[in-house]
C-alpha cells in the first residue's frame, strides 16, 4: 500500500485528477469506479477543468458506481443524480455507459464489470466507521454487490446531504470487499479530522471486518492520500 501525504484536500484533488487523466490518455476506453461522498467532489472538479484543458475525452469511458441508496424520497437525492451533477453532466461521457447498482441486477452487477473488462482505476472515500462504498463494519471480505441496511453512524454522517434525518434512506445496494478488491488500481481519498480514526486503523492495523477499509492491505495496488488532518494520527 503507498501512501500519499498531502498538506491540503486542493492538493490530493490535483494528483488524483491527473492520475485518472494520465490513464485516459494511455486508454481511451478505461473502465472507472467512481465514488460519490463530498471527499471526491473536488477530483471531480480537476479533472473537469483539466481534462478541457487537455482535450481529453470520456467518450469511450465506463463507469460503474460504487453504490446507491433504495428508496430515496427524491430523484436529486439518489447517487446517479449526484454523479450527473458533479461530474457526467461537465464531461462528453455517453450515460448509456454510467453503471449503478440497483436490486434488480445485484450480483449480475460483478458480472457487468466482468464482462466490460474490470475496474481499471476504482476512486474510494471512505466512512468515519472504516466502511467503504456502503460496506459496513463486519462485512464479509468475500461479499459481492447487495443490499445493506445503513449503521446509525453512517445516516447521521449523511444525513447532512438531506433536508432533514428522516430523509436519509436506511438501506442501499453496494459492491461489495470482493468488488472492490478485483479492480486493477485502487486510489482512497481521505481528507478531514473526523476521517483520522480509521485511516490509523486502515494503515496500521491487522486487516480485520471492524473497518472494512482494511482490506485494502491485501490488494497489490492501492494509493492512499491523506491530509493533514485525516493522517493526525500516523
Ligand atoms: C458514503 C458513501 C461512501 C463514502 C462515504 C464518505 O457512505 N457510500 O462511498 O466514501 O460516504 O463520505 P464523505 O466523502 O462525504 O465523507
């Protein structure tokens, strides 16, 4: 595992933009995961803006989305609007080739990334709790996509992109740590104070179901960026 420290969230958002640039430019069909959660936002916005610059395009791009909420009360509260909103919407991405998980396709959905070639690049945040996508402490490391009901943490946590608490849904379907962990490339971004427990517990302790996160230990190729206040206390 390499781990990048960064000194600001500007900073990480600048190295990973142009990590996903730099594999556009060698592959112009690359498959990505992609990550919604406010700690990928300011990525997204760089690669925006750089891949304008750089005239790079998404045309033959393939995303598939970590995970998505069940039964979220408005459409601009789902994962799929939040992806269009802060990226697909900015970039010539064709959405017939944007992947979100839904109940109906569950596993099949391990299958769809099979069949397009695997995750090249997979972009994680990751939960106050150790959890990545929606995959709660005590997950199985060998889960593929489901359904998952959301731990009290985790809904006042998000509760902050909803009007009110009782908003925020109380299941999703996620991919799950087998997933995760068939991706080419893993890069995890963690920025903030309240991001620091677990990241001390994803470096530098055992792998263990307590924070899903750790599992990433076994993959042959992660980056983790930190920032000052998420690598507080390494
Ligand atoms: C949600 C998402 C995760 C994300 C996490 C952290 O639970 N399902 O994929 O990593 O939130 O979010 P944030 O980046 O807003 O702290």
């Amino acid at each position: 595992m390499k781990i990048i420290k960064c000194k600001t969230p500007d900073e990480i958002a600048l190295l990973c933009a142009n990590k996903i640039l730099n594999l556009l430019k060698n592959k112009n069909d690359a498959i990505l995961g992609l990550a919604t959660g406010s700690t990928p936002v300011k990525t997204y916005r760089k690669l925006i803006e750089l891949s304008k610059q750089d005239n790079v395009s998404f045309k033959n791009v393939k995303t598939f989305n970590l995970d998505e909420y069940i039964n979220y009360k408005n459409e601009i509260d789902s994962y799929k609007y939040f992806m269009y909103d802060n990226l697909f919407k900015h970039i010539d991405i064709d959405l017939n080739n944007t992947h979100f998980p839904n109940e109906m396709l569950l596993d099949k959905y391990d299958d769809q990334i099979e069949k397009a070639g695997g995750v090249d690049l997979q972009i994680l945040g990751i939960g106050a709790n150790g959890h990545i996508a929606f995959n709660e402490p005590n997950t199985p490391f060998d889960s593929k996509t489901h359904v998952v009901g959301l731990s009290q943490k985790t809904i006042e946590d998000n509760a902050r992109f909803f009007n009110s608490i009782d908003e925020v849904p109380t299941s999703a379907i996620t991919m799950g740590l087998a997933t995760i962990m068939k991706s080419k490339e893993i890069i995890l971004i963690a920025t903030g104070k309240n991001k620091a427990d677990a990241i001390n517990k994803l470096i530098n302790e055992k792998p263990s179901l307590l924070c899903p996160a750790s599992i990433l230990q076994n993959h042959p190729n992660v980056t983790i960026y930190v920032d000052d206040d998420s690598a507080s206390l390494l």
